[in-house]
C-alpha cells in the first residue's frame, strides 16, 4: 500500500490507508515534528490515530481524508500550544 506524506506546519504528516469490510478504505495517520524521530523518549513523541468508521471507496480518498484529518490535529495542537495557562 502507498503511504502518503505531507510537511505541514512544521509537522511530518504519514497517513496509510487500510482495507475495511466491505470493499471500502479507511486510514491511520501518524503525526511527529519535523525533524524528530517521533520516538516515545523524543520531547514530542509521534502521534498515531485511525479512523476505523465510514469508509471510503479507493485508497486514495482515504489518503486525502486522513491527511485532511491529521492537518486539523496540527492546528489544534498549536492553537493548544499557544494558549496561556489559566
């Protein structure tokens, strides 16, 4: 299977997209900072999701879903980042 990758933000995004029942593609998407290994004692280990529900019906659709999804992430993440502590 192809493994779409995208830089975003200062962020490697690596979606893999995966058979489901029925015929329809869903995805797994991993998410680590641009230039780390994304390991778990790295400072920001990679972040891994799957979405499991729905389905799409090619591997590629799947892709542009799960990069869709996993860009989101990021912006959540730095708006999260940028947020002062209460």
């Amino acid at each position: 299977m192809q493994i779409t990758t995208e830089q975003y933000k200062g962020f490697t995004i690596a979606v893999t997209p995966m058979k489901d029942c029925g015929d329809l593609w869903d995805f797994e998407y991993r998410i680590t900072k641009t230039g780390q290994g994304g390991q778990d004692n790295d400072p920001a280990p990679a972040i891994t999701r799957s979405q499991t529900a729905g389905g799409h019906a090619t591997p590629e659709i799947a892709c542009l879903a799960g990069v869709q999804v996993a860009r989101i992430e990021v912006d959540n993440l730095l708006a999260l980042a940028q947020t002062p502590a209460a």
